[in-house]
C-alpha cells in the first residue's frame, strides 16, 4: 500500500513542479497566459529540458545515478524556492482567478476531472501488455540503473555491462529520471513505471485535447472543450490501431512512444493553432522552441518526426502569412532538430562512449 500512496505522491508532485515551473516560463517570457491546465502542460516540457541538461552530461562521462540523484533534488529545491520568491506576489492573484473559474465552470471542471479518474482506473487496473520488448527496455533500463548505481550502463535484456553506451538511447533521460525517482523514494521500477509514469501521461493527454477544445470553440465555451476530451477518449476507447494514439494511450502509457504520439505531437500542434491565430507573438514560438527542445530527452524518434510536423504546419503558415519573420522563427525552431540530429549520427556511427 505504501508504494500506490508513493506513486500518488510522484503525480501530485509532477503537477505541482510542472505548474512551478511553467508559471516562471511563462512570466519569462511576458506571456499572459492564465490558464492552469497549459502551465502544467509547459512546465512538464520545461521541466525534462532542465533534466535533460543535467543528465546527459553525467551520463556521457559514466557518472553514478546517485549522484544525478543528489544534484537533481537540490535543484529543485532551488526552483520551489525560486518560484515562492518571484512569483509570492501572484499568489492572491492566481487564488482569486482560481475561485472565480471554479465558481463560474464549476460543472465542466468536475466533469473533466471525472473522465481524466475513469481512464487512470482504466490504465492502472489494466496489466495487459503485447510490446514486451519495448516494456522490457523501459523498465529493465531503470531497474539495472537503480540496482547498480550507474546511468543506462547495463543491458536492460541481460544485465550485462555494455560494452558502449547505446546510441539508440544516448540522448534520451526520460527512463534515467525514472530511475533517479525510484533511487530517491526506494520505489521498485515496475510500480514507478507501470503506475506513476502512465498516470502522469493519461493525465497531461487529457490536459492537451482540453486545451485544443479551448483553443477550437474559445475559453468561454468550456463545455464544449470537456465534450472534445469526452469524445477523444470514447474514441481511443474504440479504436485499437496503428493510425491512432489509442494503443499507446491505454496499453503503453509510460513508453516514450507514447509521449511522442500522445504528447510532443498533439502539443506541437496546439502551439501551431495558437500561433497561427496570432504569429507576431513571440511568447507562442518561445513556448514552441521549448517543447521542441525537450521533446528529444523524452523520445529520440521525436528526432525524425518533429521536422515532418514542423514542415506541415509552418510552410503553408508561412505561404498564407507571406510574413517574413514566420519563416524565419520556422529556421530558428528547426535548429534543434538539426543540433539533435547530428548529434545522433555523430554517436551512432564515428563517435562512441565506452563503459
């Protein structure tokens, strides 16, 4: 019992570190954004970035886990103390807009809530896997980091030392943060993945086709935003297939195939929407450029992926706009597809890391 209470706790601290530091982003960048649900939504990416930089360093040089462990918690306690000095003078603010949003959609809130809690009992009481190679990865790779104290140094498969570090997953810190979890809160691999990590994705999924909703009928039709999220999910519900998100959603909640499918895809998109309602607003491509910065460190294959989206999306914005500084803030967003790219050629063929 005492895990299932600690994996609640590794959710309710997402949430709450994600909102941290998605509200200091967005007042970096003079956003006025007030929306909660889009602070967690950046703030995660903002969060696996920061992650991302730390780790990898450590990683390359074949540090021990515990010790990422033991700088990672120190930074974020930093940021919690970042966050209550900046932004202490905002909190009556943000309890005020709170009060009156619940007030006001009180009833689509709930009911947003209730089908987000339907499909975590789905999720977490589904045991049902057919991907057991990619689960075996997912899980073995945090498990042999915890049990040996290193960073993706052992073959998740065998156990075995790796002769070099796997350039399929160099530059991915996703499972690695996992393991500094389960290292920190003495969670076993398979609860931490199975129950906390799917937990978290299903819950962010939602947030994202609640945004869409908002951004598609406005943030005064509420309602019809809930109704996107009820209807995505009764249509994921009913559709287990390779052309959809679903299988992923329901079946492989915690892989990095299914942030790709679910998260960083469907989220590039509602910053695509958002900027294409208003190009000149920088705050939009900064968002952007950030999840597009993050996104590698949570899957690779985000690598192929992103220019194709980024193409479709911001060529025709581009064309209709006829605007200059669209096809330029395109170039700028394409920088570190291209960064991680090389980078990934470079390892997987001519550059390597022994163990």
């Amino acid at each position: 019992m005492i895990y299932y209470l600690l994996c609640l706790g590794i959710v309710f601290f997402y949430l709450t570190i994600s909102y941290m530091l998605g509200d200091l982003f967005l007042h970096m960048v003079s956003s006025e954004e007030q929306s909660v649900s889009y602070r967690v939504l950046l703030g995660f990416f903002c969060y696996y970035f920061l992650f991302q930089l730390m780790a990898i360093p450590l990683k390359l040089t074949l540090q021990p886990l515990s010790l990422l462990t033991k700088l990672w918690w120190i930074f974020i306690l930093a940021v919690m103390l970042l966050f209550s000095f900046l932004r202490r003078k905002t909190f009556p603010t943000q309890k005020a807009y709170l009060q009156e949003l619940f007030a006001k959609q009180k009833r689509p809130l709930l009911c947003l809530v209730l089908i987000i809690l339907i499909q975590l009992i789905m999720v977490n009481y589904n045991g049902e896997t057919y991907a057991l190679w990619d689960q075996s990865y997912y899980i073995g790779d945090v498990s042999a980091s915890v049990y040996t104290d290193s960073i993706s140094q052992y073959d998740p498969y065998t156990g075995a030392l790796l002769s070099k570090l796997n350039a399929e997953y160099l530059l991915e810190t996703y499972q690695n943060h996992s393991a500094v979890l389960c290292q920190l809160l003495r969670v076993p691999p398979l609860m931490e993945t199975r129950i906390a990590e799917a937990s978290i994705m299903v819950i962010l999924a939602n947030l994202i086709y609640y945004q869409l909703g908002l951004q598609l009928f406005g943030k005064n039709y509420r309602k019809k935003g809930v109704s996107l999220v009820c209807f995505l999910f009764l249509l994921n519900l009913f559709s287990f297939n390779l052309y959809t998100g679903a299988e992923f959603l329901f079946f492989r909640a915690f892989e990095g195939k299914t942030i790709l499918a679910c998260i960083i895809l469907p989220m590039v998109f509602l910053l695509f929407l958002k900027i294409a309602g208003n190009h000149q607003k920088r705050s939009h491509w900064w968002e952007l450029l950030l999840v597009i910065s993050a996104s590698f460190g949570l899957n690779m294959s985000a690598i192929y992926m992103l220019p194709f989206e980024l193409s479709i999306c911001l060529i025709p914005l581009g064309l209709s706009k006829k605007s200059f500084s669209v096809w330029f803030r395109y170039a700028l967003c394409m920088i570190p597809c291209i960064l991680y790219g090389g980078a990934y050629l470079v390892t997987k063929h001519y550059f390597f890391f022994y163990t």
